[in-house]
C-alpha cells in the first residue's frame, strides 16, 4: 500500500453516484471474523469471503483492495464489541472491568492479536474505544502520557496473559496431550532434574505450589497490577 494511498476510513464506503453497493464494510467484516473465529486466519480470503456472502470475489474487491484493508474492518468491527459503561470514581473496578472485558474479546476472537500486531489502522470503534478508556483514568492527577501508560500496564498484561492460554491450548492441540498428560509425559525428567538438587526453586513449585486456575492467575495477577497503579494515583490526588 503506498504512503499517498488514503487510508480505508478515508475511502467513502457509498459512491457518490450511481447505484448503492450491494454489500457494506460491515457486513463482510462479520463474515470474514465468523471464518477466522471458527477456521483460523489461515483460512480467510477473499474467495472464501465471497463465497460465504454468494457473490465472487472481484466483486468484494471493490469494498476492500487489500489485505490491510480486510484486517483494519475487521480489528473494528471486533472491537466494537466492548461495551463501555462510563466512569464510576472507582479507578481500580473500572480498570478491572476493562481488563476481563478485553480478555473475553481476546479469547473470543483468538486471530485478533495477530492481525493488531504492529500498526493496526486506527477505525472510529477503536478511536471511541480509547476515549471511553482515558476517560476511566482521566481526573486523578494524571497527565496525558501517563494516563496512557496506565491503560497500556492493564491492557499488556491482559495481551500477554491470553497469549499464554491460546498457546497452551495450541501445544495441547498438536501435542494431543491435555495439562494433565503433559506433565506425566515430562515428570520423570523433571524428577531427573531435581535429583541434581540444583533447581530448589522448581521443587518449591512442584511441592508447594496451588497450580491455580487461569481465572485465578489472571485475576490475582491483575491485582497486582491495579495496586501499583492506586499507589500511583494516590501520589497525584
């Protein structure tokens, strides 16, 4: 795509004149996330789009030349799915409505962070979205900068977190061995390994440790997050 080329929210989606198109940005967008949503991102193309729709796939060229055009619909539709509801006064609980609100999304829609990985275009959903997030930290004595870098800790921990449990469920689809098999395949060299007496550290996790639920680590984790935020935010009241 070159530089000059005007970006797709730029492009009218309805011609000035002649007849109304027959399909909208929308509308293939919904169709290209439920083919990604139930076959993966591999299985996405044009071809596939149309055939879905019943039209052929020259034809949904004209809505969208390019790739990056398909992902840049896509990614806002996506995100249009978060509801906002508006600031309550209470940072932490907003912030930590928001963090399970983009998990869900997150592992709803599993391609999603492969397809925003770089520089996803900036859609009026995701534009919408971002006020609505500034808005929660905004009022607290915090500038611009750093209310950006607040959301950021949130959100990085929830991209991070949901990319461990989508590649832990990937390693178990191609290992075909769940958690619990995993580890009955890799325990006897584990237990070589502790033998060594060199790893006191991995049998404190073996002996000691709860092996709690996702649910559990993501929301302790968050936790912890939130409370350096609110020390943060009680040095600027």
């Amino acid at each position: 795509m070159s530089e000059e080329t005007p970006i797709i929210w730029m492009r009218p989606e309805k011609p000035a004149r002649g007849p109304a198109p027959t399909y909208s940005r929308r509308q293939i967008a919904a169709t290209a996330i439920k083919i990604a949503d139930e076959d993966g991102l591999e299985a996405l193309s044009m071809r596939r789009i149309a055939a879905e729709l019943g039209t052929g796939a020259m034809t949904l060229y004209r809505y969208l030349p390019t790739k990056e055009d398909l992902y840049a619909v896509m990614l806002d539709e996506a995100y249009g799915e978060i509801e906002h509801r508006p600031p309550t006064g209470d940072v932490r609980e907003d912030l930590r409505v928001l963090a399970h609100s983009r998990r869900a999304l997150l592992l709803r829609h599993k391609w999603l962070m492969a397809v925003a990985i770089g520089r996803p275009i900036l859609g009026p959903n995701m534009a919408r979205g971002n006020e609505k997030y500034l808005a929660l930290v905004d009022g607290h004595g915090l500038g611009i900068d750093d209310m950006f870098a607040v959301l950021a800790l949130v959100q990085r921990w929830v991209t991070g977190f949901v990319q461990d449990e989508i590649s832990e469920a990937e390693g178990a689809r191609r290992s075909g061995l769940d958690l619990v098999g995993w580890q009955r395949r890799t325990g006897p060299y584990v237990f070589q390994l502790l033998e060594t007496g060199e790893f006191p550290y991995l049998a404190r996790v073996i002996d000691e440790a709860e092996h709690r639920s996702p649910d559990v680590q993501f929301e302790e984790g968050l936790a912890m997050i939130l409370d350096g935020v609110e020390a943060r935010l009680k040095k600027n009241p």
